[in-house]
C-alpha cells in the first residue's frame, strides 16, 4: 500500500501544463459548488462592502477635503477606487480561512495522495475566490452608481478603461490571494487564518491613499502611502475611471500607477504562489 501510494504521489509533479490546468479548474469547480451549497458565505462578503461604501460615503464626505473642496460628491468619486482595492484585498482572509479548514479536516492529505499537480489545489482554491470577488466587485459597482459614483467626473474616459481599472482590480485580489494561501497553510485552525489573513491588511489597506489624500500625511507616513502596492493600484483605477483626487507625488508608483499595480501584483502571485506551493508539499494536517 505505502509502495502504491508514493507512486501515485510523484506522478502528479511530472503533470503537463495542459494536467495541471485541467486539475486546478476541477478544484475550482469543486470549490465554486461547495460556495453555492453555503449561501451565506457569499451573501456576508457582499454585506460588508456595500456597509463601507453607505458608511464612508456619508460619514465622512463633508469632512474630508479633496484638493480644495470638501464637496460631498468629489468625495463620492475619490473613495470608490480605495473600496473597491479594499473588498478586493478583504478576499484574502477568505481564502486563508478555507485553505485552513480543508487542511483541518484532512482533505488537503486526500488530494495529495492523488495523482494531480502539486500547485493544483492551491491555484483552483484561488480561481474559485477570483469568481466570487468579480461578484462582489459587480454588485459594489452597482450600489457606487446608486450612491453617486461617476465614471469620468474629474477627466474623460471610456469603457475599455473602466473594464482596466477592474481588470487591475482583479489582478490585485487574485495576488493577495496567495498571500492568503500561504497563512492558511501555515496555522493550525481557520480561525487564526482569518485573523491572520486581516490583521495585516488593516495598515496595508489604511496607510495608503485609498480613503484620504495622501499629500496631506506627514512627509515620512506619505512615502510609505506612495510606494504602497495597494495605492498603486488604486491611483491606477482613479487615473483610468476619471476620477479626483490623482496624487501629484514624484515617486515612480504614483507617476506611472498602471505600470506599478501590473507590476506590484505579478511579483506578488510568483512569490507567494512559489511559497505557498512549496509549503503545500510540506505541510502535515
């Protein structure tokens, strides 16, 4: 038996490109079910989005100044590319949480005994969590507009930059993902995933120019906000949906903010999905 079982475990490495996708997208379907068998998972991820947008929106939209005005709605329009980053990135902890629970309950072992690609498992969980987070994006898109957001407010723009800006969007909480991966392989229960897989990106997600100007930040704090990853990203997303609030920083991130989230989030996917997979080979339920 211990013979038959190694066997079957080191023919999965020497896959194909063509094994291993179709392996991850058997995971990812498997995972897709399985969110759809528990509602609620998915009804709790678009609740708390769409509470941030109603609260921000109108909490502080007098309050926060915008280059020269405390306009409401110039507010409006600046804070909607940092929620949508944001419920991006949130994503993280979902992932490092389901990847935690399949670990406890010894499902990953099962796969591993299987004759799959070793990143299989890890991409397909991934993928799956891509899907929901479009879905989430989708309907947090719809309440901005019934909330006031504009495309193309503060400059003109065009569909196919709109469609760039999620693309981005999605590209970013596709790489935070495998940051969730790699948490959710190296704690014991989905309770710590959780709390691990948040407790980072409070500051990552708040010391950024997503929710307020950067400029206005004292000169060390706003370096740190300009050469963030996630204000990277959300600088991009304002540039292409024409809305204010643009920083005017010299550092090459926030000059070239499309180049720097393309370029932030595909380092992240190749160094945390090599991490994630290697530890995925090691990890004991």
């Amino acid at each position: 038996m211990s013979a038959v079982t190694d066997a079957v475990r080191t023919a999965a490495p020497g896959g194909s490109f063509g094994q291993s996708l179709r392996d991850s997208l058997v995971v990812a379907k498997r995972n897709l079910i399985r969110m759809t068998r528990i509602p609620e998972m998915i009804l709790f991820g678009l609740i708390q989005p769409v509470m941030f947008v109603v609260l921000f929106t109108y909490v502080f939209g007098g309050s926060m100044q915008i280059g020269d005005t405390t306009n409401p709605d110039v507010y409006k329009n600046f804070l909607m590319a940092g929620i949508f980053a944001q419920t991006v990135t949130f994503a993280t902890a979902g992932a490092g949480a389901g990847i935690a629970d399949d670990m406890h309950k010894g499902l990953i072992d099962r796969f591993r005994s299987l004759p799959m690609a070793r990143g299989a498992v890890l991409t397909g969980r991934t993928v799956a969590d891509l899907v929901q987070t479009a879905l989430t994006l989708l309907v947090l898109a719809m309440v901005a507009l019934l909330v006031g957001w504009r495309p193309g407010s503060m400059e003109p723009t065009n569909f196919g930059k709109i469609m760039g800006g999620f693309g981005l969007l999605l590209l970013l909480g596709y790489a935070f993902t495998w940051i969730g991966a790699l948490i959710g392989l190296s704690v014991r229960t989905p309770e710590a995933a959780t709390s691990g897989g948040l407790i980072w990106l409070f500051p990552v997600t708040f010391l950024s120019n997503a929710f307020v100007d950067s400029s206005k930040m004292t000169p060390w704090l706003r370096h740190i906000a300009d050469w963030n990853p996630f204000s990277a990203t959300v600088q991009a997303c304002r540039k292409l949906f024409g809305d204010p609030g643009l920083s005017t920083s010299g550092a090459w991130p926030m000059q070239h903010p499309v180049w720097a989230s393309l370029i932030y989030s595909i380092l992240i996917v190749v160094i945390f999905r090599t991490l994630a997979v290697r530890k995925y080979r090691s990890a004991a339920a």
